[in-house]
C-alpha cells in the first residue's frame, strides 16, 4: 500500500494510538452530553468535532515528527530545557486559572490554551536521555553527570509543583526510572530520593509560614478525603457508581448515566465513563492492555535500538505517558486520590 512509505516507525504503535484516538473520540462525544445541554444549547455535536479537530491536529503533529531524525532531539534537547524554563515561570505567574488550577498559557488572539509543563517533560527527558547516552563511560562522575542532572530535574520539578504536583511526581518518578535505566549509581539515586523530599518539605514548610497555602490545602484535603472516605469526595463516588454500574460488559456506547453527576466525566474521569458503557471486560481491560502494549512495543524499540541515545529517549518518553494514564485509571477506580491527570 502507497500509506505504507509515508508511515516509518512501528507499525503496531501506530495501530495502538488510531484505536485509542478512537476510543477517546467515542468517550468524549458520550461523556458531554450534559454539557452541550449546559453551555451549547444542546448541541452536542460541538464537543465531538471539537475532540475531532484535536484528534486531527495531534496526528499531524505525531506524523511529521515522526518524519524527523531522533538524532536531532539530541541536538535542540539543551535548547528546549531552557525554553521550558520562562514557559513554566510565566505560568506560574499569569497562567490561566482553569477548574482551580493555574496550569495554562493562553495563545494570545487564538482562544486556545496550552500546558506548558507538558512540553517541559518532554524537553527534559530528551536532555536527560543525551546526558546519560553521551556520559555512559563516566556514569560515575558525579559533579559531571549526576549534578547537572539533579539540576535540571529538580529545577523543572520545582517550577511545575506549585500548580501541579502529580504532573511534578509524575515528571520526577520518569526522570528517576531513565536514571535507573543509564546506570547512575545507586548511592546517587538515593541522593537524588533525598533531594527531592527536602525541596518538597521546604516548599510546603515555607508556604505554611508565609500563610500562602494555595495548592498545598487542595492536595491535603484530597488526602484526607482519600483517606477517611468521607467529605468532599463527590467526584470519586460517582465514579465508583459508574464503575459498579458498567460490571462486566457495560450498558452499552452512549448509555452513562453518572457522565450527568460528574463535573469533569470527559477528562479526570472518563475511564469510569468508560467502563459504564463498554464494561470491564471490554472497556476497562482493553484500554489497559492498550497502554501495556503501547510500553511493550517501546521496549522492543528499545531492545532493538543502536543508539543508546534513542533507547533512552524511547524509554523516558514511553514511560511518561503510560504512567500518566495509568494514574488516571488508579484515581477513576479509589486506588489513589484524585490528581487531575488525564488518560
């Protein structure tokens, strides 16, 4: 086929990726109905080609830097952290508030938004990958190696945590497991564990003392929530209920009832949404099995890779995502507290 000399790369990868575009399309279409009714005038056509334009836009995104040599990630990786930087202290400082959270850059003269901390994990797995890959027989040196990595993530950790701490741990356990896998010491990885902890203390010991709780009172309530079961736990009640009510093969494509209960049904807690109408056996398992094979086939890219460059970028980058979407699963099944991190 003629398709077949445009797409490089593995092909069950991007067989993977079209049937979870799908799936989202799907999701996202059924999940808005209320909200159509709400803010569109019933229109719910609005949200499924709004999903369809992002869907559209994010393959041809994925298409053409597909098309691009990884080697030349390795290149721009330095140029890109730093970019990241004033990205994430502009946020910090007139981001855009959206459900409680300042997260978001607005385009000017688009309407649109963007997450800066998202382009920040990706430059800074692409920095870490050709530290460790260029560094691999002096893995040891620590002022060298080891310090500058340390740096950079807990400088970009730190710039994302105060309006978002799961993407920063999220960022922090990726950047932990590349270390890992680069073959830094051990003593070091338990220097960096340490590291991280104390900045963490400080920061929250220091936001108490200043009376500037902001985020820190968002994640305690979440924790104390999670932890006694009770309070202002609406959301992950009703997405146990949709869970429970999906059971084994669900109520059918378009059938949810709970998507009218839950404030955000299309985005923090679309896998329940999932589950309600497809079940457990199909929508549950499948969309878990998607991801594991997403992480399998990145490790036989890896496996195969010639360039220790490429097996990490591979690695971190794989890592990342399938992480994130397994902490979306965990807070939509009670495993852990809500996050905010979408599937």
């Amino acid at each position: 086929m003629k398709i077949r000399r445009y797409i490089k790369g593995d092909r069950i990868i991007w067989m993977v990726i079209l049937i979870l575009l799908v799936i989202s399309l799907l999701s996202v279409y059924s999940s808005t109905g209320s909200l159509a009714y709400q803010h569109r005038s019933g229109n719910t056509f609005f949200y499924l080609f709004r999903q369809l334009k992002f869907i559209l836009l994010g393959v041809l995104i994925i298409f053409f830097v597909h098309l691009v040599p990884y080697r030349i990630f390795s290149r721009v990786s330095v140029f890109a952290l730093y970019l990241s930087i004033p990205l994430l202290i502009l946020t910090l400082i007139a981001g855009t508030n959206i459900n409680e959270a300042t997260r978001w850059l607005q385009i000017p003269g688009t309407g649109l938004t963007i997450q800066p901390s998202d382009f920040a994990k990706i430059a800074l797995v692409m920095y870490l990958a050709k530290i460790l890959s260029v560094n691999q027989n002096n893995i040891k040196d620590f002022k060298g190696v080891f310090g500058k990595i340390s740096l950079a993530i807990i400088g970009t950790c730190a710039l994302i945590l105060p309006a978002n701490f799961s993407t920063a741990l999220i960022l922090f356990v990726t950047a932990f497991s590349l270390m890992f896998v680069g073959r830094i010491p051990l003593m070091y990885l338990a220097v960096m564990i340490f590291t991280g902890v104390f900045a963490l203390s400080i920061f929250i010991g220091g936001a108490l003392l200043l009376n500037k709780e902001g985020r820190i009172a968002t994640w305690k309530n979440r924790i104390e929530n999670y932890v006694d079961g009770e309070g202002d736990n609406y959301q992950a009640d009703q997405a146990k209920v949709a869970i429970v009510q999906g059971g084994l093969f669900g109520k059918g494509p378009g059938n949810s009832t709970q998507r009218n209960l839950l404030p955000h049904p299309y985005s923090d807690f679309i896998y329940a949404i999932i589950i309600e109408e497809y079940g457990t056996l199909v929508g549950g398992i499948l969309v878990i099995a998607l991801y594991l094979w997403l992480f399998f086939r990145a490790g036989m890219i890896i496996r195969r890779s010639k360039s220790t460059y490429g097996a990490f970028l591979a690695f971190g980058l794989s890592m990342g995502l399938v992480l994130q979407a397994f902490v979306n699963m965990a807070v939509a099944v009670g495993l852990v507290p809500v996050t905010g991190q979408t599937l």
